[in-house]
C-alpha cells in the first residue's frame, strides 16, 4: 500500500532534501526515522529536490508500506525526528500516485529584508541598499512573457528540458519584507535563486529591463549574474 507524508522542514543544517553519501539530508533523516518505528528499510519519494539550506514549508513524499502504519505514526515520526523537521500528515494514497510527477504545480517564495535583523538569519537574505520593486514587477511581466529558462539553469544539471510553464511571478512587500512568488508546473535545478539574483540588479539599477530580456532569451547561464543565497528560498506549496 502507498502512503504520502505532508511535511515541512528548515533546510539550514541539511545538503537539500535528497540523500547522499557522506551529507546529512532531509530525505535520509526521514527514512532513518521510520526505520527506527518499523524496523524495515523503506524508501521515501519526495515531490522535488532543494538545495543545501532551502526550506520547505509544505512538501510531500511516499512510501509503501505492506501493512497498515501505526495510527501514532506521525507523533512517533516527530519523536525521534529533530526540531527542524515536522511531519503533518500521513494519509493512504493511490497505489499509482507518484508524489514527484503527479504534481500539477509548485510554488516558491524568496524572502529579502533591508535591516539588519538577528532573527531573520538563515530565514531571508540581507540586502543593505533599496531595490526598485516596481522595476523588478516589471521584469517579472517579462519573464511571463516566456518558457524556456536555460538560462537560469545550474551548469551541468542533467534537464532532458529547460522548458517551463510559469503561472505567477510577482513582488511585494509585506511587514518589511519583500516577498517573490513564482509558481510554475516545474522548477530547474538552481532556477529561482538565479531568476531573483537578475531581478535583484535590476532592482539595483545594475542592469535594464532590456538586459533582462536579453538574458532570458540567450538561453546561456553564463549571462546570468550570480545566484542570491539559499537561506531565503522556501519551497512554500504544491499542488495535485
């Protein structure tokens, strides 16, 4: 029987959510858990992967399971699973559904603030000088103007597409934060953070609005600029 997981992490002390050797992941936090409670090896399939430092506030996962989970699961899970790491729900799901490919939608949301603040650390990205907002609005029409986004890809990451479609992309500024939104049906490895490092030098007056279309439409990472620190990036929803 399949089962999904809805939880939601701090990435701060983890490389991303994927397991790997010798890193400390969400992912393998999670199934080292559930070992502990079942004690059987089982293989959880998250809806994506994050990158070292990002958050997750609303993520999904399955597994499968032989028989029916403890009804305590989730209690137990936060029991022995670390603080940064919540689990929410664990409900019974088609034995088809995928928790990666079945997903319709996903959501992000990067957090900047302008004062120096001790409790934002690790939470949203410091940026000491005014951005234009309403210029970076601007070229967030622009970059709904297109599909493709091979130039906000990380080198070397193995896409078999760099096409996307984007639903929303947008600024505002909320209790002294300036909040980006972009939802889109798929997300490349790096995309949003190097999509926030350009509009953040148009903010900055860096660059124009028609450097930004050119660089959309150069198809080439290299154009780019540089990539704006992970610690403000949330996965923020996914939808099915």
């Amino acid at each position: 029987m399949r089962y999904i997981l809805k939880l939601s992490y701090n990435g701060t002390a983890y490389h991303g959510w994927q397991k790997q050797d010798n890193a400390n992941s969400v992912q393998s936090m999670i199934e080292n858990a559930l070992k502990k409670i079942t004690g059987l090896p089982i293989d959880i399939m998250g809806c994506g992967r994050t990158d070292t430092g990002v958050h997750a506030k609303c993520y999904f996962a399955h597994f499968n399971l032989d028989e029916k989970p403890d009804s305590e699961l989730v209690y137990k899970l936060n029991s022995v699973l670390p603080a940064d790491i919540a689990i929410e729900e664990c409900k019974k799901a088609d034995d088809d559904f995928h928790a990666r490919f079945d997903a319709v939608s996903r959501e992000y949301r990067y957090f900047i603030h302008f004062q120096k603040n001790s409790f934002l650390i690790n939470q949203s990205y410091f940026v000491s000088k005014k951005l234009d907002v309403e210029r970076m609005n601007k070229a967030c029409e622009i970059l709904k103007e297109y599909d493709d986004f091979a130039s906000f890809c990380k080198k070397g990451a193995d896409n078999k597409t760099t096409l996307c479609q984007l639903m929303e992309a947008h600024w505002e500024e909320i209790n002294h934060l300036l909040i980006f939104t972009i939802k889109a049906d798929r997300f490349l490895r790096n995309m949003v953070r190097s999509i926030v490092g350009a509009m953040v030098d148009v903010g900055l007056h860096k660059i124009s609005l028609e450097d930004f279309k050119n660089i959309i439409e150069a198809k080439n990472n290299q154009f780019t600029g540089t990539s704006v620190a992970a610690c403000g990036l949330f996965l923020w929803d996914v939808r099915y």
